[in-house]
C-alpha cells in the first residue's frame, strides 16, 4: 500500500532511510522547515536552508522514486529572536513558486513566549497574503495544551484564512478534539518519547473516526523511526481495519490537504 509521510525531516536522514521509505511503499514526503540543531546566526544561513530544500532535497527523493514537498519559515526554537525572524520573513515570498513548496510552515509555539507569538502572527499575515496553505507546530509536554489554545485562537483572528487551510500537528489526546471542533486538519506524530505512539494514534482514530486526521513521523536529529507510519498501519491491520480505512488517513487525507495548493500538481488517487 503506498503511504505519505506528511511531517518527516529529510534533511536529517542518511539516504538508507530514503531506499526503506520507498521499499515500505512510500509515494512522497513532506518536510517542514525547522530547527538545525543550533540557532542559526543569519538570515543568509535560512536562504541557503531553503535552496536545499527546494533544490536539492528533491532530487535526492527522486533517486528512489519518492516526491518530496516542503513548507517555508523560521521555525518556533528561533522565533525569539524578532528582527532576525522578520527578516527570514522576508525571504520566503521567493522561494514559493518553487512546485514542491506546499506552504508555511511548521510555524507555531515553543515555550509559549509573547515573542513567539508575534512571530506567528507575522508568519500568518504572510499566509493570509499570498493565500497559502499553514502546517504548526503545537509545543511539546507540559506546554502543549496551553500553547495549543494560544495558536487557536491566534488563527481565528487572522478571518482570512479559512479553517480547513490550516494542519495543527502533533496533536495528542487532550489537544485533538480543539483543533478538529475549530474545522482545522490534524496531524499524530508518532514519535518515540514525547510525542505518540502508533497505538496511541490508532485509539484516537477509533475515537474520532478518520476525518481531517493524518499521521506522521516527523523524523529528524533526534530519537525518531522514519518507519513509524508503517509500524501505524500494521497496528490498524492488526486492529482489523480495511486498506481503505487505512489508506484514507496515510495517502487519501494528506492527498485531500495539499490539493488546496495551487502549486499542487497531484499524485495518483488510487494504486
């Protein structure tokens, strides 16, 4: 069954991990622009990040028959910083008619600081402008719920863009049901230690049914399986569900999503 993985870190992974993305099934992958690993100390640093992602990290997944998509902005670790964000900010209008840009993102929260809310907010206005699709990051643990309920509200006053725009990732049980009652997409990040599990996602689709639901791996430097959406289907297989159930929420609803770009050119409906 071929599957996307909608949140996975590429940038950060050997090749190996490409050649057991597509031997598992893997159609395409969608990277988010994120953190480094360190504070980057120039906007320059952020114009060279996205030419690899638009240029070069392409071609890699096209090596083993995978397409690659990416989003565009300065992630929530070094939105503190204002005037340097503000200044990625501006970068990004010429990179997005790159055809794998998707959107903005993975904006959002870090630790919840008036900083980084002005930075989404800056983030957002740029969306709004040039009408593109939003991928956010919600923190991680104890700040979670709080930053949460922050970013919803923040996207409800921004009144031009429409709810089903927008993906707020890294949803787990007690930050699900909010984002879904707000019209929003949702994304279960099946990470090994602070995020969720493949059977914690598979309780919450069972809860919630499959609708504006996607599941990824967000595999990047630290302890993370770029195989965690496979690992998710066999635990739906074992559950009993159909391929078609299955299907809807690793291929069919990312598919669904990303049509909204107008840079979108499509990927096969059915195998």
């Amino acid at each position: 069954m071929r599957y996307i993985d909608p949140h996975i870190h590429m940038v950060s992974r050997i090749t190996d991990d490409y050649q057991r993305l597509a031997f598992a099934g893997c159609a395409a992958v969608s990277e988010p622009a994120f953190w480094a690993g360190f504070d980057r100390g120039s906007a320059a640093a952020f114009r060279d990040y996205f030419r690899q992602l638009t240029q070069y990290e392409p071609k890699r997944a096209a090596l083993y028959g995978i397409a690659h998509y990416c989003w565009l902005c300065i992630n929530a670790k070094e939105a503190e910083n204002v005037a340097l964000s503000r200044e990625v900010i501006a970068l990004i209008p010429e990179f997005l008619d790159s055809p794998n840009v998707l959107g903005i993102g993975e904006i959002g929260l870090n630790k919840n600081t008036p900083n980084e809310a002005t930075v989404f907010c800056d983030h957002l206005e740029l969306a709004a402008a040039r009408d593109e699709l939003v991928l956010v990051h919600t923190p991680h643990l104890e700040d979670k719920y709080k930053g949460t309920r922050m970013i919803l509200d923040m996207v409800k006053n921004e009144r031009r863009i429409k709810p089903e725009r927008v993906l707020i990732d890294h949803v787990e049980e007690h930050t699900i049901q909010p984002a879904l009652d707000a019209g929003h997409w949702v994304g279960m990040t099946l990470y090994p230690i602070t995020k969720c599990t493949p059977q914690r996602a598979a309780d919450m689709v069972e809860r919630f049914g499959p609708d504006r639901i996607m599941v990824n791996s967000a595999g990047d430097w630290g302890h993370s399986d770029p195989m965690a959406v496979p690992a998710f289907m066999h635990e739906m297989r074992m559950r009993g569900r159909s391929d078609a159930d299955i299907s809807r929420i690793v291929y069919e609803n990312p598919l669904a999503f990303y049509e909204g770009c107008r840079r979108f050119t499509g990927l096969p409906r059915r195998d």
